[in-house]
C-alpha cells in the first residue's frame, strides 16, 4: 500500500492520498461496499454496462450535495444503459436519509466505510481525514478506467462535461 503526498488539497492544506493508485488504461479493481440496507456490494456486480462512479467525502456537504444530485440528472438523461454510482465514507443510513430528502433515485449510493475497501483499491483513501477524496471516474462495460479525474482541491467540484463526454465515446 503506498502513501502519495501533495496530489490534493483541502482549503489549499495537503493531503496524503493512501492505496493503489489507478490510471486511465487499467482494469478496475474489485472492492466491496455497503448498501444503503447494509448489504455488502461488490463492484463486480455491476460489470457489463458503462459505469460512472463519483466520489465524495460527504453527501451532507454543499459540494459533494450539488454533484451527486448533478449525477442523478444525467442517470435521468442516460437511462438503464448507464450505472451511476455515488460512493463516499458515509454510514448508509445517512446515505439513505440524504437520498430521500434530496429526491435522488437514479444515482445508487454505496458506502466504504467499513473496510475503505474502494478508497484502498483506487488510492483515494485520505490519510488525515479517512474521508474518500473526489474524483470521477468512467469505466467501460468490459471493467476498463477510461476517464479518471482526481479533484486537486477537495472543496472544488469536478468536472462533469469531462466525465459525461468521455461516457459518450464509450456508450
């Protein structure tokens, strides 16, 4: 497991970034998360179609608030023919509590909380904070990344006509 410094920044402080770092290119790895009922949830089952997954620290953040319900815009637009996943350290309940107040249906929002078991597998696990950093990225229906953004500054959003351009070359 390795340790990568000064890649982002909260509030212009760095951070420490701790995993397997992945890239454009690569097979995705395989983790398991938590559903919102507690069930574990294991990437691989959602193989076979295009995947957006953005990352946020925390749905109960302006920020990552705004992106997840952009998300789930696009989930609208694009249909059954696009996953998008929503994944951060929030515990499900509050993942599912957030959902159900924000109206969000389209966007499947999956918990790392237990084992950072993503945040590991992507080397987006934030060392000071166990938060995930942001970052988007867009996988393949074969499991290859073909679009990765790491948000250099926690508190910025990312960028969505990036994500969503790079999904349409792939659909």
């Amino acid at each position: 497991m390795s340790e990568r410094m000064n890649l982002i920044t909260i509030k212009g402080n760095p951070l420490t970034l701790v995993g397997n770092e992945v890239k454009v290119g690569d097979n995705a790895p395989d983790f398991t998360v938590v559903g919102n009922d507690l069930s574990p949830v294991s990437f691989s089952s959602f193989v076979g179609k295009p995947i957006v997954i953005s990352v946020v620290p925390s749905l109960d953040t302006p920020i990552c608030d705004m992106s997840t319900r952009r998300f789930n815009e696009a989930a609208i637009a694009l249909g059954d023919d696009v996953t998008i996943l929503t994944i951060s350290m929030d515990l499900p309940f509050a993942q599912a509590r957030w959902c159900g107040a924000a109206d969000v249906k389209n966007v499947v929002t999956l918990s790392d909380h237990r084992d950072a078991s993503f945040g590991l597998a992507y080397g987006l696990l934030v060392k000071e904070l166990r938060l995930l950093a942001r970052a988007v990225l867009v996988i393949d229906n074969k499991g290859k990344i073909q679009y990765l953004e790491l948000v250099p500054e926690i508190a910025q959003e990312p960028n969505y006509d990036g994500a969503l351009e790079a999904l349409k070359k792939i659909k």
